[in-house]
C-alpha cells in the first residue's frame, strides 16, 4: 500500500513541475515583464471635465483621464489612445479594436459582449433640466404633461426616462437625437423644453436648473473579451487604488466638477423654497470668536457670519439675512425648535445630540483643540468656571470631568478671571480662544484635552433645503478659506483700543510731558503689540491640531523661507506610521487618533530629551517629517532612542505602533537642497515600507513589486506644495526624452518659464489644460512647459486669454520667457531655466507679448 501511494505521488510531482516549466516559459509572452509594460488601447471620447483633450496634440485631463492613469500605474499599463466620439469607441470595444474603455453602465445585454470591472468606477445621476427664469412653470408632475425633452438614443438614461415617464404617466414627448453635443444644442435653441442631463455633466451651463431626479446608474471600467487578461488587472487596480486613496473618486468629481450646475445652480424646489422665505433669521453667539460675535458696532461677526454671506451670494440668493444675538445655547435651541429662527451658529458637532434634541445638523465646518486652563501649580480643585454660550462644557464636563462643579460667568474674560483669582479651578478654552484672550501669558497651565471639538451650523427640522445650500456652500467655500477667516478674526479680537492700553500700561502718568511721550509711543508700542498678538494667532494656526506637532501649512512656510539654510549639519527624518488605514476601519477612529498621537508624543519626548534644536511636522494623515540641528554621531543615538520609544509604546485602544523611516544628513552631499534632502529621505523610507509590506504579504508577487518601485519613483519626483505640480527633478528627468523625440522628428524644443501672483488651483488648471500635466513643472516661483509644439505662441496668447478671462480682467503680475533650442544647443537644462528667469521681461497686463530668446 506505501509502495503503491509513494509510485503515485511520484507520477503527481513530475506532472505539476512540468505544468510550472510550461506557465514558466509561456508567461513572459503575456502580460508585464520586468523590462516591458503591457500595451493597451485605451478609447477616448471627448466629453468636457471628464475627458478633455479631442486628439493626441491636445493636453489631456479630466476626472476619467486622471483615473484611468492611475489605474494605468498600478496595472503596469503603457496607454495608447483611440479617439471619437462615444458611439464610435463603444463600436471600436465591440469589435476588439480598443481594448479598455471607462463610464459605461451595467446591462445583462452587454456583459455578453464586454467584461466588467468589479468596482464600480463612479455613480451617476440623471436629472431633467428646465430654463431657471421658466422654474416657475414646472411646480407639480403634472406640469409637464406635453413638454418636450431631448435624449441621446441608444444610452441607459433614456431607457430610465422612458420608464420614469410610463410609470409616472407624466406625459412628456421625447425627442431622440444623435449624441448628447445635438440634445444640447437643440435645447439651447429652444427646440425642446427641458433636456436630461448628469449631475456631474458640463454640457448643461447655468443659468439652468434640475427639477426631476429621473434615476442613477453605477458606471464601470469594461475591457474587451479579446483581452480578458485586462479585466483582471483591473479589479487588483482598482481594489488597491480604493484601499489607498480611499476618496480618490469624489476629490476628482471635487477637483473637476465642483462649479457643474448641480452644485451650483438650485433645483426648481428649492428656488420655490427660497422665493417664499424672503427673511431667514439666523441665530448666533455673541462670545464665541472667532466663530461668532458682536463686533464693536453691534454687528453679527465672524467665521459662521462669513460663511453664510458667501453661500448666500454664491447661490445668487437675495433673502434678507436677519441676526439674532443669544448669549445662552439652550434659549437658542429652544428658539430653533419652537420655528423662531431659521438656523444657529456654531453649532457642537454631533449628529445623536442634534438627532435627539430634533435639529438639522451641517457637515463639519472646521475643528479646534480644546485645553483645560488652570492656574500655575494649582493641581486640585473641583469648581469648572463656564459661560452658558459655551459648547465646550456639555462636549467634556460629562465624560472627561466629572469632579467638577459648574460655576457659570457671564464672559470667557470672566472665567478666566476667576482661575486667576482662585475663584474658581479650571476653565475650558479652545486654541482661538487661548490666542485671543491671553496672548502669550505665561501665568495658566494648559493640558490638551480629547478628542478635538468639531463644529458644525444647526438647521431646523422644516428646513431640508437650507440644509442643502449650507452643506454646498461649505464644499465651495474651501478648507483655505475657512482657515483664512477663522485667522483673520482672531487677530480682529485681539487688537486692543489706545484707552484700553493706556490704562493698562501708563496709569497714574502725570503731567504735561507724560501725555506728550505717550502720544508719541503708544502708537508704536500698540503696533508691536498686535504684531505680537498676530504673530501668536500664526502660532496657533501652524500648529496641528491632532498631535501637538508643527502643522503642514508651517512645513510649506518653513522650506519656502529656506528656514533650514545653515552651514550647520542637520539631518532629516521622513517616517510613516504603519497600518493607520487597518486601524481606523477595525478599530475606530478614535483608535487611530490616538496611534497618530502615540507617534507624536515619541517624537517630542526624545527631541525634549536630547534637548536637540529642530522641528517635527506631522505633513500628512500619517506622515510626519523631522529636522534637527545635529552631528552623524550624535544623531544615531537619537534615532535608535526614539524608534525603541516608539517600539515600547502602548495605548487604550492601540497595542502598539510600528513606522516606516528613513533619514539624511546635509554632510553627505553639501550640494543637496532642503527639498531634495528630504525626497531622498523619503525614497529610503518608502523602500523600508515596501519590505515591510512584502513580509507581511506572502502573496505579494514580483507584480506588485514593480508596481512599488514606479510609485517611489513617481514620489522622488517631488510635487510643489502650492500646485501640486511636479517639481525641478521630474521637469530635468524628461529633457533626455523630449530631446529624442526632437531628433527623431526633427521639430525644435522649447522651454516655456511664467511667473505669476497670486497663484490658485483655477490658474494651475489653465496651464494643465493648454499643456498637459506631463510636460508641466512648477519651482523656483514659476511655471515651466517643455514642448514641441509648432503652434507655441498661438498656445501662449490663448493661455494669457483665458488667464485674463479667469481672473476677470483685473490686472495680473506676470512675467514670461520663451527659449529654443536647436538640435546643436546641449546646454544643461538648468542653465537654460537660470537664462530665462534673468532675461524674463515683466507686464503687469494682459497684453503680454512673447519673448523668444535663444
């Protein structure tokens, strides 16, 4: 019986190493080698914002380009594209001619002639769109009974729309037409009455309004049965893609579609909405800044108050805003409930509180650090000095301190009058308030408390629509802006009047000549005064809210004032935590707050204890950045010492945290930049993360790890913080390709340098848009274009049209140079970027000519 069993298992062995020998040699035939990327056509349709770019002379961009590229990357895929229009692509995939093809909707008709991806690659909705001065003729379903509405034939919206108009009975006539370009265009001249469009669809411009949702679909990438070797690594892009960059789908559709008409442009309901509330009453707390206040003419102010003026404004909404001032939250809820007011501000941000108490709740607006402030060596005491405008004590006082008793003041100067006196033991401030009301003193002790205050703007229950346009005017309003105007009223709050310095400076100064030198010094010293005070509200700004650390907005200020330029040696340390994502979806956000905070404090404990001269910044969800004043020798000791602190660390919710590092040091290479300092770093710290993840994975195959080696080498490449373009070393890695491409065909190659303030994300796009983010760079203050392209100066008087038309005519400071060079002009590329910012001449209108200099 063993003999025979060990005769068979024998027969097996021989028979599946010569299967392995036989894939061993076929594979290579197929698919990614180590030197060769997969060839596959990818067929491209025009449709604006989401594949711009109608030929392979034109930039290409948009929501599907950017994706697809990125699918591309983690693929292993070298794209060729196939142009038309959508018809003719869908054609071209039937018949195996293009091989890869996005934005198509699931059908059981077409899976027989097409593979699906697994993911869906987004979700659309279809809405039908009327003209915004004809609102008021659509007001009920049967209002459209013998309208007119034009649709593309052959697409899923239509079938959704014939069913939505059967079912409903609504009675519309529907016109068939073409493509989407002729539904268009006949609903522009006026041929129909109403048109079905995307809620993420450009086609549609203003000035038109959504007034039925129809239905929605989930759209796919879908490859060819000719090559179903594609489909699959699609799904494993795809599987990764969304695992990393968990919201990559909805920054895109942010990034590229923030100004469609859905999200700017009201629905025909909440028009109505709008035209019969013409005073909404807004609620609001007079001590809260820089959130909310009375400023010193009686006036509503503040971040909430800014908010609410550009929503407003953004909508086109001519409502009278009426303020009602509160200096206690519950009569203000009370107020909200009982329909007295239309909506509060600021509101504490959570959603079972709002849900219980029967109000609307907002997205989050902006989050704060909150402390306990008590006085200098007073460490016991159990009276909480409070305001009842506060939303800090009912946030902390029931979980976090209980001991307390409440004592209520009718100011947060009170309260903290109180600490001071020993009246009471502790007050709650948020970091705003720390910044506004002491400035500086050194006389209160602070302990950070958690988790962060979220706020939010309360909305009554009757009021969804108000909801609505709070929530978009949030999106529009950017994070930049809100942390512009939250900055700009805490300085507002801290300017102090000349009596209120006077009588806190030179009281009791008697006579003549003491009134004459105040005149003369007050001014002065009231002037370093609030710079002090501003330069403290900067503080709290660059401070990170989450870990204490330095923030990112003081990480981009520090290497942009060239802070680390010492002859000193210093080196830099580039760490990632691992494994936040696994954390934050097993264990809870808290969780990974706290891992974040473990890091931190590791940090700052070994640079306390070696007392070394540096900075840490947290740059990133879980990527922070250390720069130290430091020798080699001194330095190895610093770094085992706070990797073993880090290794050793254990929290409540976490076990324990490891990192991924890596580090440089200026004496290395003394000719190395800050930046290119920190990218080699960064490469070292990746390489780390990369094993890491290949023992921790044993399926992780040689695939995979080519596919980590291109995103390292797409990082080293070193983005410029302002645009998020890449910088000097991608733009001096592709001079050698270009310049073969030049050779080859014999056209000339040239280099485009613009300066330009202020810099945006709508001027980056511009660019990105005429060139085409694969020959753009941004650094040393300028934009940088390596081209081929004949019709260049045709290219660049477009690019300063839509500049000028962007930033509306105003003036714009710029400066521009063109060089080109020849077949035999082998000057280094850098020299060439120095020639052309000293030689840039300077405009300061739109009128700009070009300055070709060779």
């Amino acid at each position: 019986m063993f003999r025979y069993g060990s005769k068979k298992f024998i027969c097996y062995l021989l028979i599946v190493i010569v299967i392995q020998m036989i894939i061993a040699v076929i594979s290579p035939l197929h698919g990614e080698t180590k030197d060769h990327l997969k060839t596959v056509k990818i067929g491209y349709f025009y449709f604006k914002g989401y594949q711009d770019g109608k030929n392979s002379k034109e930039p290409k961009s948009g929501l599907g380009y950017e994706y697809i590229q990125q699918v591309a990357n983690y693929a292993g895929w070298k794209c060729q594209y196939v142009y038309g229009s959508w018809q003719s692509i869908y054609q071209k995939l039937l018949k195996g001619d293009v091989d890869v093809m996005t934005d198509i909707s699931y059908s059981k008709e077409r899976s027989q002639h097409m593979l699906f991806s697994t993911i869906p690659f987004d979700r659309e909705s279809y809405y039908l769109f009327v003209p915004k001065k004809k609102a008021d003729d659509y007001g009920q379903l049967k209002s459209l009974k013998g309208k007119t509405v034009g649709v593309t034939k052959g697409v899923i919206q239509t079938g959704q729309l014939e069913a939505w108009n059967k079912k409903n009975k609504a009675g519309l006539i529907l016109k068939y037409y073409k493509n989407s370009m002729q539904r268009v265009k006949a609903y522009e001249q006026g041929k129909t009455d109403m048109t079905l469009g995307f809620s993420l669809g450009t086609s549609i411009k203003k000035n038109n309004v959504p007034f039925k949702y129809i239905g929605s679909s989930s759209s796919f990438i879908v490859t060819s049965k000719k090559r179903p070797d594609l489909v699959e690594d699609v799904n494993q892009a795809m599987a990764r893609l969304t695992s990393t960059v968990p919201r990559i789908d909805s920054s895109l559709a942010e990034k590229y579609f923030s100004h469609s008409v859905i999200m700017s442009e009201l629905s025909v309901r909440e028009l109505n909405w709008f035209k019969k509330h013409h005073t909404i009453d807004i609620g609001y707390l007079t001590d809260m800044a820089p959130f909310s206040y009375t400023d010193d003419q009686g006036q509503a102010a503040g971040t909430y108050i800014d908010l609410l003026k550009h929503t407003f404004h953004y909508f086109h909404l001519n409502n009278k805003l009426r303020y009602h001032a509160y200096k206690k939250v519950n009569e203000m809820i009370k107020d909200l409930q009982h329909e007295k007011i239309d909506l509060f501000v600021p509101c504490l941000g959570n959603a079972w509180r709002s849900e219980q108490i029967g109000i609307l709740q907002s997205i989050n607006m902006n989050s704060t650090t909150v402390s306990l402030m008590t006085k200098k060596g007073h460490t016991n005491g159990h009276l909480l000095a409070v305001t009842e405008q506060s939303p800090m004590k009912e946030a902390y006082h029931n979980f976090a301190y209980k001991n307390y008793k409440t004592v209520y003041y009718n100011s947060i100067s009170d309260c903290i009058k109180a600490v001071r006196s020993g009246e009471a033991d502790a007050t709650l401030l948020n970091s705003y308030q720390i910044s506004i009301y002491l400035h500086g003193s050194e006389d209160l002790s602070e302990k950070r408390v958690n988790p962060p205050l979220e706020m939010t703007l309360a909305i009554g229950s009757s009021n969804r629509y108000l909801l609505d346009i709070i929530n978009r005017g949030i999106v529009s309003w950017k994070q930049e802006n809100i942390s512009e105007s939250l900055m700009d009223h805490t300085v507002a709050k801290q300017e102090i009047t000349l009596g209120d310095f006077i009588k806190k400076h030179f009281i009791g100064a008697l006579g003549l000549a003491a009134l004459l030198a105040m005149i003369i010094t007050i001014p002065i010293t009231g002037w370093i005064y609030t710079k002090r005070r501003r330069i403290l509200a900067e503080k709290a700004a660059n401070d990170d809210l989450l870990t204490g650390l330095y923030s990112r907005r003081a990480y981009d200020e520090d290497l942009d004032q060239n802070l680390w330029h010492s002859p000193k040696d210093y080196a830099i340390v580039a760490m990632d935590a691992n494994g936040l994502k696994k954390v934050n979806d097993h264990l809870g956000h808290r969780a990974g707050d706290e891992m974040l905070k473990g890091v931190a404090s590791c940090i700052q404990e070994t640079m306390h204890h070696f007392n070394m001269p540096g900075k840490a910044y947290r740059i990133g969800g879980d990527e922070f950045v250390i720069i130290l004043e430091t020798q080699k020798k001194d330095f190895e000791t610093f770094y085992q010492n706070l990797l073993s602190r880090i290794a050793s660390w254990h929290g409540q919710l976490v076990d324990h945290i490891t990192v991924s590092s890596g580090y440089a040091f200026s004496s290395d290479d003394p000719t190395l930049s800050v930046r290119e300092l920190i990218a080699k770093a960064d490469e070292l710290m990746y390489h780390e993360k990369q094993e890491l993840i290949r023992d921790e994975d044993p399926l992780l195959n040689r695939e995979d790890s080519e596919v980590y080696k291109r995103l390292v080498q797409i990082y080293k490449t070193h983005l410029d913080p302002k645009t998020q373009l890449p910088g000097a070393i991608y733009f001096y890695h592709i001079e050698d390709e270009i310049r073969k491409e030049v050779e080859a065909g014999g056209a000339q190659l040239a280099i485009l340098a613009i300066k330009i303030a202020p810099v945006s994300d709508d001027i980056t796009y511009c660019f990105i848009r005429m060139f085409g983010k694969e020959n753009l760079s941004r650094f040393e203050d300028c934009y940088y274009v390596m081209t081929s392209d004949v019709q260049l100066k045709v290219r660049i008087k477009e690019l300063y049209k839509n500049l000028s038309s962007l930033e509306k005519n105003t003036p714009l400071d710029m400066s521009a140079g063109v060089y080109v060079i020849d077949h035999n002009d082998h000057k280094p590329i850098e020299e060439i970027c120095q020639d052309i910012r000293k030689r840039t001449k300077i405009c300061h209108d739109h009128q700009l000519h070009i300055y070709d200099q060779y």
